[in-house]
C-alpha cells in the first residue's frame, strides 16, 4: 500500500469481511448440528463449511501479514 489512509481502508474491507464470514460460519455450524441431530445427512453441507473455514483462516493470515 502506498499510502497509511489506503492500508487502513484495505485492513478495514478485510475485516468487515472476516467478521461476516465468522458469522455465517457460527449460523452454519449450528444449522449443521441441528440437522445432525435430526438424523439428517449434513455432508454437503460440511464441505462448504469446511470451505468458508479455509476463506476465514485465508483472511486472517492476510490481515496478520498486512498489520505486520
């Protein structure tokens, strides 16, 4: 980043959009354990949170490397 003001804007689109996919991983965990306990197969529905996880950890690391 070239400029402070264009990094505290890049570290704050980051962080808007960790914050909502730790939202949606929270709602998707509990409707997967919901659905578990209905005897309901819940495999497809893991996959993708499994792949929201790996875009939430990518974040993180990318505002780690960005703050540091």
């Amino acid at each position: 980043m070239s400029n402070p003001n264009e990094m505290s804007l890049h570290l704050s689109q980051i962080d808007n959009r960790r914050i909502a996919l730790e939202r949606r991983l929270d709602d998707g965990y509990g409707r997967i354990e919901l659905a578990l306990a209905e005897g309901r197969d819940v495999a497809q529905w893991e996959a993708f949170w499994i792949d929201l996880l790996h875009q939430y950890e990518a974040l993180c690391n990318e505002r780690l490397a960005q703050a540091a």
